[in-house]
C-alpha cells in the first residue's frame, strides 16, 4: 500500500506554479510538515497527522536539490525537504548545467539554501553534466532526469 498507486487516488493536482511554490516552500521551511520528500514523480506531505497528501509533478521538468559539498556529506536518493542537511549553507556557487548537445540549460550564481541545497526544475529525460564552482574549486557530475532517477544529489565534492 505504501506505492505511489496508492496515493493516486488522493492526489490534489494543481497548477504547475503551485506545485512549485508547495515544494520551494517546504524546502526553505516557510512551510512546516512532519515530513516531506520529492521523488521523479511526486511531492509527498505527511502533516504528521496520520495523513499523507501527494502531487503530481510536471510532466516536463524533474526536480533536483544538489549539495555540493568539501568534507560532511550524506547518502540519499530520494530528497527529504524537510530532513536533508548539507554541509555548505547560506553560499554562493557557480552553477552550469548542459545538456548531451552542449547547451547550457544553467549558468549562474546560485546560493544554496539554509539546508544547504540547491534545488533545481530541469527538463525531463535527459542526461546533463552539472559544474559547480566555488573560491577556485570544482565538481562536476553527469546528472540524469529520467523517471527512476534520484531527486538528491549529495555526491558532488568540490576540490
């Protein structure tokens, strides 16, 4: 009962932009659950009621939450919005992502969240290599966005 089929059912939809806002909300804690996690398809809140909401993701963007980085990190898969702490919080860093043709999909200076994340919507199905740049050192990863992908991504060491 615990698989996605099981919430079906019980899925609020809405828009995209609000799909967007719920996750960047838990994620920078604007929003308090008892527990929220994002995998390829869904975003799923337990209020700590005993109840589970889930929502449906869009059909064309995947969502990613990287965190670069230099000594602490942790295994994960599937990104906990409300659980998932990176070592590197509150920083700038130099981020590009191109895709298989060379084309950068992201090249800016992003600050990672007070989690120490870097939450990211990139487009579905592709496979992306991801640069992150920080006071002259370096990670670079290939980074895919199919359905069974991870949603964390805490490997990305710079050095």
């Amino acid at each position: 009962m615990g698989d996605s089929s099981s919430r079906e059912g019980a899925n609020n939809g809405g828009s995209v932009q609000n799909i967007k806002q719920l996750v960047a909300d838990y994620s920078s804690h604007k929003l308090a659950a008892g527990s929220a996690s994002i995998n390829s398809r869904e975003l799923i809140i337990n209020a700590g009621t005993g109840g589970e909401q889930s929502y449906a993701l869009p059909s064309d963007e995947f969502f990613v939450s990287i965190a670069p980085y230099i000594e602490n990190t942790h295994p994960c898969a599937t990104h906990s919005l409300t659980g998932c702490q990176g070592e590197l919080k509150n920083q700038d860093f130099q981020v590009r992502i191109e895709d298989a043709d060379g084309k950068a999909v992201v090249d800016q200076q992003v600050t990672s969240q007070s989690n120490g994340f870097i939450d990211l919507w990139l487009p579905r199905d592709q496979t992306f290599t991801v640069t992150i740049e920080q006071g002259g050192k370096q990670a670079v990863s290939e980074l895919s966005t199919f359905e069974q992908d991870d949603t964390c991504i805490a490997s990305m060491q710079l050095m």
